[in-house]
C-alpha cells in the first residue's frame, strides 16, 4: 500500500518535471547559450563595432543591390 | 551610405526603451554566430513592414492600426489600379498596359514599414541607420521626407533649383524658418484614419491660414484686401502671389530594364511659374486664380507595355492645381507691384505654353488656360 502511494507521488513529481523542463526547452532557454563561444559574436558586438563590421564587409562584400537607372525627375 | 556606417548601432542607443530590448524581439536571427550569415539567419531587416501586424504594434497600436489608410503606405491615388487618377485617360482596350505600369513601377514607390520615417533613411534610398538606431518621433527633413520627395520638394524647399527667369531662394519656413515638414504635416495626418485618393483630399491637409490669420493686420495690406478674400474680384490662392518658380516635368514613361526591374524617364524638367484659372472650384479650394505645374504623364507613359493606352488625355488638365514650397514674402508677382502680374503675360498659362501639345492635351487644359491675362491698372490703383 504504501509502496503505491509512493510511486504514485514519485510519478506526479515526475509528471510535474517533465513539464516544467518542456516549457523551459519550449521557451527557448534551456537551449540558448548564455555566453558566445570562442569566434562568435552577438548581434551588438558586431554592431557597435564599426572596424570589425569594415573588416566582415571586406572579407564578405554584401550583394549590390539590384536597381534600375532612372532618369530625369519624377 | 557606407555599409558599415548605415548598419552601426550608437551607444546611446541601449539606453533608450528599444536599446533594452533583445535584438531578436524585433529581428529575429541568431543570438551567436561566427558569421554573418548564420548570425542573419531568419532575420527580418524591416520588422515594421506589415504595420498592424509588426512587432510595433503591440506598443504603438494606435498608429500601426491607421497608418495602412494613408497613401504613403500604397500610394492609391498614383498606382492603384482602380482608384489611380491615371485610369480616368486610360483607354479602355489599353486597360491592361496601364494595370501594368501601375503596379510593376508606379506602386514600387511607397514607405516600407515604420522604420522608414523613424529610424532610417528610406529604403526606397536603400535606408541606413539615421541616429545609429536611435529611434526619433518626429522624421527628419533632409534624412527622411526629402530622402524620396527630392525632385519637387526639396529643391523647392531648400533652394536647390533653378530658373531662367529669376533667382531662387529657399522657403522663408526652411530659411531662415527652420521649420521641419512635419511642423505643417503632422503625426495625426501622416498616421492616417481618414480614408481619401488624393493628398489634396486630406480634410488634415495643412492650409497658410492654419498660421497666417486672415485678421485685422492680414488686411491691412492693400493686395491682401484685393486679391486674398472670397468677395475678391479675383480671388487667388496665396501661392499665387508668394510662391517663386517651381518644378514642372515632361513625358514620363515608365519601363522595365533587362533585368526586369522598374524605371523610369522624364523628357525634361524644369523651373518655371504659372497661374491658371482654378479648374476644380472645391470647399476647400476656393479661389478664382491658382498656381498649377505641369505633370510629367503623356499619352506615351505606358507605351513600354502596349501602345495606345492612354487614349483619353483630354479628360483631365495636365497643368494642375499646385501647392509649392517654395514660398517667399516677395516674388516676381509681388516685387513690381500690381504690373508684376497685371498685363505680365509670362506669368499666366496661356495658350503659347500649350505650343507642342497634342490637341487632346490642348483640349484637356482649357479649363485652366488664362485667355485674358489681367489688363495693367493705373499708377495710383498700384500704390
């Protein structure tokens, strides 16, 4: 008897672990770095670092942007 | 813009109400990353593209409900294919043509998101961050009104153009004024709600007696009490007598360059002043005399797409009703009293400025052609 009362709890805190860890999984926390990993950089490291965004656009150019010539005033 | 400078995000920006935000709130992507593309996987570069239902709605609401209503979000008067003011010369087997061109060149022109006004340059300017990101309430003249409204407005506003007939100086709200589009274009107008086709139907449009009181000291001056009252013999628009000489283009046709992208080419453009008879008598335009400028379409525009689609050219003036900004207190309508307009021919749209138009032009301009230009008055009327 007492054995089955306590699976039953040891099941419903189970239960209640499995869920809490799914909605920590689910909201994207469990499986997001808190700190970059060597080489990597955050979207502000890059972005306020005007020389390594210079030294990105020059190993990488970014594609010109296709555009017709107008001419005249519009 | 350089790259790197319109991508660079200031400092100040984290301590502003955005700059506490996760990028990612708004742009999605990759929180680290080696490189570039990784890190821009799945990023979004316009998040406030889709108004009502971009990231900024849950905070500006109000304005992200209204603002698909307003023209700078489609531009409908221009390109919609079923309300644009280009459809009334259309010919009705040449439809298609001029569907065509609406949509694959006239409609690529509008703001694309928020951002455009609040943030960047326009992306119609291929954007680039304004304050390094910093978002600003009220849009920058030079940044972001004139980043697309160039060829009219800012060369008006700011004194960029040029006449043969006289010299040109910015508008007295921008020089010495200082004043910025949005002190007469406000937030609650640009933001829309009201529903319309056309700029001039705006019932927020900003009008000179908004500021400039028509009281006591208004009519103190003699051309005012002449000319500036609905019980005036000839009742003028005040740009008539206070706008300087302002842009007027040709023959704009719209194509389509080998690479299938959109462009297009105007015959010619320049300064020069007109007033004609005011052709649409309204509410809210009331006057006998107006300024007008010609406008660049042609029975041609939508060649590129079939022949013979604008077949209706006398169904509307193409010297129409103007609003520019070039205003100054003295003109050359102002400057030599009543003979700067009275008996000065040059300054009216007569039938020698219809010269080289096609007879249905000729015909659709009638209503505006000034055929008896004012005749001179006596010395003492002019003092």
């Amino acid at each position: 008897m007492t054995n089955k009362i306590l699976l039953r709890r040891l099941a419903l805190v189970g239960l209640l672990a499995a869920a809490a860890l799914a909605a920590v999984v689910m909201s994207g926390c469990s499986v997001e770095p808190v700190v970059a990993d060597e080489g990597e950089y955050s979207c502000i490291q890059c972005h306020t670092d005007r020389e390594l965004l210079k030294a990105d656009l020059k190993a990488d150019p970014q594609p010109v942007k296709a555009k017709a010539v107008s001419a005249g005033e519009g | 813009m350089e790259a790197d400078i319109a991508a660079l995000v200031s400092p100040e920006f984290f301590d502003t109400v955005h700059g506490k935000m996760d990028c990612r709130y708004c742009h999605n992507g990759v929180k680290f990353a080696k490189t570039r593309a990784v890190a821009h996987e799945g990023m979004e570069p316009l998040p406030s593209a889709t108004y009502a239902k971009s990231v900024c709605a849950p905070c500006h609401k109000k304005i992200t409900d209204t603002f698909a209503t307003t023209l700078h979000a489609d531009t409908r008067g221009v390109s919609s294919t079923t309300t644009a003011q280009v459809l009334k010369r259309a010919n009705p087997a040449g439809m298609d043509a001029v569907k065509q061109g609406l949509t694959k060149n006239c409609d690529t022109c509008h703001v694309s998101g928020c951002g455009d006004c609040h943030v960047s340059r326009p992306q119609f300017n291929d954007g680039g961050f304004v304050k390094g990101h910093v978002f600003y309430k009220s849009p920058n003249s030079l940044n972001n009104c004139m980043g697309c409204h160039g060829s009219r407005i800012e060369k008006e506003y700011t004194g960029k153009g040029e006449s043969t007939k006289t010299v040109l100086h910015a508008d007295v709200h921008w020089s010495p004024g200082g004043m910025q589009c949005t002190e007469c274009h406000t937030a609650k107008w640009m933001h829309g709600g009201d529903v319309y086709d056309a700029r001039y139907d705006a019932p927020q449009a900003p009008k000179c007696p908004d500021c400039h009181k028509q009281d006591t000291a208004f009519m103190a001056v003699k051309m005012h009490a002449q000319h500036a009252t609905p019980e005036s013999k000839a009742y003028l628009q005040c740009q008539v007598c206070h706008a300087q000489d302002y842009n007027n283009c040709t023959s704009c046709h719209v194509a389509l360059d080998k690479n299938k992208l959109p462009f297009f080419e105007t015959k010619s453009s320049g300064f020069d002043f007109n007033i004609g008879r005011n052709y649409d008598k309204t509410d809210s335009k009331p006057w006998d005399f107006i300024v007008v400028r010609h406008v660049p379409v042609f029975e041609g525009t939508f060649d590129f797409y079939g022949k013979n689609a604008l077949t209706k050219m006398d169904a509307e003036p193409t010297w129409k009703y103007a609003t520019p900004h070039s205003i100054q207190r003295v003109t050359r309508q102002t400057k030599k009293g009543c003979s700067s307009c009275h008996d000065n021919r040059d300054i009216f749209l007569t039938e020698d400025d219809l010269a080289g138009l096609t007879s249905d032009e000729v015909k659709a301009n009638q209503p505006v052609v000034v055929n008896r230009v004012p005749q001179g008055v006596r010395n003492s009327e002019e003092e």
